[in-house]
C-alpha cells in the first residue's frame, strides 16, 4: 500500500514540481535600450506567432515530403450473401454452390517513383523555410524598431519632467527672492505675482507631463510583451547615446540588404516553382506498388477463418494524363503571369526603398544638425540665466528680464534632448532603410 501511496503521489505532484522549476523570464528593476529589446524579442507576442508560423511551415513541409516515403495500407473487409456469393474454380468443377460467407485481409504498399506534385513539394520548401525565415525577421525589426522608439520616448518625457523639476526650484527660488524684495519695499507686488504664475504654469506642467509617461510607459510595456503590474526604471547615460546618436551617411544603399525585398525575390522563386510544376503537368506518374492477401470462403461463419486463399504481387503504376479540359494550360499562363506581377512588385519596391532612403537620411541630416545647434544654444542660455540672476538679486536687471532668461533657459534645454532623441529615432528610420538594423 505504501508503495502505490507513493507512486500516486509522484503522478499528481511531479508536473507541478517540473513546473515550478521553469525558469521565468525577467526584468530587472533598472532597464537599459539593449536589456529592453532582448526581453521583447523574447516575449513579444508578435514574435512568438512568427516562430510558430515557422513550425507550422516545418510540419507542412514534413507532410507533404512524407509522400516520398512508402505508403502502407491494410484493406479488410467481411461479406455475408444472402444469394449467390463467391464462387471459386474448385466449386465450378464439383458443381457446388457458392460459399455464403466471404473476408480478405490484405496489405498494399506504394512507393513513389515519381509525381509532379510530390517532385513540386521537394522544390517548395527550400524557399518555403526562407520565407518565414525571413518573416520572422521582418516582425524582429519591427519590435526592435518600435522598442526603440517608445524607449526614447519615455526617456525625452523623463528628461522634460527632470527640466521642469529644475525650473520649478529655481521659480521657487525667484519666488522667495520677489517676496523679499516686495516685503522690503524694494518693488511692488507685480514682481511676486509674476513670479507665482510662472511657479503654478510649471507645477501644472509637471502634472501634465507626470501623467504623459504613465502612458507612454505602458505603451513600451505593451510592445516588449511585459505583463500588465510589472514596473521597472530606465536607464539613461547621455554621454553614450550622444556617442550612438553618430552614424556613417556616406553608407551605399543595396536592396538585397532589405527584408521586404528578400521576402518579394523569395515569393518569385515559389511561383517560379509553381511554373514548373504546371509546365512539366503532362509528365506521368509512376509509383512501385505490392499487395499481400489473404481470401476466406466458407459456408458457415464459425468455420470461415479455418482455410485460406493467398495472392500476392508486386509491379509499377503508371498514371498518364491525357486530357484535363486545357486546365494545365490556363494555369501555367496564370502561374505566369503572377511571376509577371511579382517582376512588377520588385521594381515598385525599389523605388519605394530609393524614397524612403532618400528621405530617412534628409532627416537624420536635418536633426542632427538641429541638435549640434541646440547644443550651444543650452551653453548660452545657461550663462544668460545666471548673469540675469545676479544682475536681479543686485538690484541691475527687472524680474521681467529673469523671467524670459528662465523661459529661454528650459525652451533650449527641452528643445537640446528633443532634438537629441529625434536624432536617435531618426537614426533608426535610416538604419532600417538600409537594413542594417540589428536585431540581436
């Protein structure tokens, strides 16, 4: 009893056990760019579907190769005539009557020589696997793509609530500064209101930008496939995404390096194949083909297995195609003409890729221009903002002149990382272009 007690509770508990020692996939509390697009190429939905489409297209494949293999059929059948029956040679001469009871258990095999169909599924599936290869592919660029930018997109909002954070203690410090001077009899009260509309505009925007990521973090959640309650940090290094921000614009741009364009030359090749398959249709088919049976014939049912009748034989099936209503025909033009189509597709995407380049690097050129800029412009202002300061609590410069230094001073620093991250995502845009964006 202690033994089966045993043996029932290792069925019940071993999957569990089994189960809990599945290593869960993570993140950890602070995340990187890098960190990020290695989870959602993991577990990113869209992902999963393209390894699975890839599996389904592996098992597809194997079904119709398996027609390569012998086919092995059993036909069994059992007969009971209530007039007439089969009638063997040995009753014919004895002037018997026929038997009432009849079975066969017989074995065919069929091994195909050759068929068209068979011969076209061989062909098919070398460009069949690099199809949904390169599918799952594309949907890895697109993840990657979108990660990225979401990331940068949540970081640009972190960076303009850090600005906002920054201005907000220097209006407070303004604030104290324009109530010490009213109090003191210095200047009227137009100072401190100003000052306090200044600090409630930049308080309202601090809550409006607060809730901005929230949002835009939950978008980055969703496309990394993270689940709904998992929370996490980014991480930011400005130093090395300004390095990243860099790339090579003398770069030559070559179509085959695009994934759209690998998966048009592919779809070709299969309808390419589907050509050949029609054209070579009026081919014969010829399979090697055996049967072993066993005949029972008696009068009475309980005696019916008790002797048997063998044949066997083995030979070649020859399948010729005479005649169909011109449906060969008709399909190999259709099969031509899809391959005309595709011709078409491949040049419109030619120049699809040539524009979207064209375009990508403009833009790249253009932000990162803007950015080199707007890098001097957060200098400057940074040294207006402090001189004005001094000049105000000296009594040389009105609060009006500090606070169009303070404005100048967050318009250049929420201008600088804006442009920063539009350069990075435009970087993105031209990678992809190229096709030289990593997936990895």
């Amino acid at each position: 009893m202690k033994k089966y007690f045993l043996l029932i509770v290792l069925i019940h508990f071993t999957p569990l056990l089994l189960l809990a020692q599945t290593p869960v996939d993570s993140l950890p509390v602070v995340v990187t760019l890098k960190q990020s697009i290695a989870f959602a190429l993991r577990n990113q939905p869209a992902i999963k579907q393209a390894g699975i489409d890839k599996l389904i297209n592996e098992k597809d494949i194997d079904i119709s190769l398996s027609s390569w293999l012998p086919q092995l059929n059993s036909t069994n059948q059992y007969q009971h005539y209530f007039k007439g029956g089969p009638v063997n040679a040995a009753q014919v001469n004895a002037g018997g009557t026929a038997f009432r009871e009849f079975s066969s258990l017989g074995a065919q095999i069929n091994q195909t020589i050759y068929n068209n169909e068979v011969l076209q599924a061989s062909k098919a599936s070398k460009y069949s696997r690099l199809l949904y290869s390169q599918n799952e592919v594309s949907t890895q660029i697109n993840v990657v793509s979108d990660v990225s930018k979401a990331f940068f997109d949540v970081l640009l909002s972190q960076k303009q609530l850090n600005i906002i954070n920054e201005n907000i203690t220097r209006l407070q410090r303004s604030l104290k500064d324009a109530t010490s001077r009213y109090q003191a009899g210095v200047v009227d009260k137009i100072d401190y209101k100003q000052a306090t509309i200044a600090l409630n505009n930049e308080v309202a925007a601090r809550k409006q930008t607060t809730e901005s990521i929230k949002g835009k973090m939950a978008t980055l959640k969703q496309i990394m496939g993270v689940q709904a309650g998992k929370d996490f940090a980014l991480t930011y290094d400005s130093t090395r995404y300004e390095q990243e921000a860099v790339i090579d614009t003398n770069q030559v741009l070559n179509f085959n390096n695009r994934v759209e364009y690998q998966l048009l030359q592919t779809q070709k090749n299969l309808q390419n194949v589907n050509v050949s398959y029609y054209k070579y249709g009026f081919l014969p088919s010829l399979s090697a083909i055996g049967a072993y049976n066993l005949l029972f014939l008696n009068d009475n049912l309980a005696h019916l297995y008790n002797k048997s009748f063998t044949n066997a034989y083995a030979g070649l099936s020859l399948t010729i195609p005479i005649f169909q209503g011109g449906r060969r025909l008709k399909n190999l033009s259709r099969a031509r003409l899809q391959v005309e189509r595709t011709d078409l597709d491949i040049i419109n995407q030619q120049n699809t890729i040539s524009t979207e380049y064209v375009q990508t690097l403009a833009a790249y050129k253009s932000n990162y221009t803007n950015w080199q800029t707007l890098k001097e412009n957060v200098v400057l202002a940074t040294d207006v903002y402090n001189v004005v300061s001094l000049q105000y609590r000296e009594g040389i410069k009105t609060y009006l002149d500090v606070i169009v230094a303070q404005a100048d001073l967050r318009t250049s620093q929420l201008n600088y990382y804006n442009a920063l991250f539009q350069v990075l995502s435009s970087k993105i845009d031209l990678q992809r272009s190229l096709g030289t964006l990593p997936v990895e």
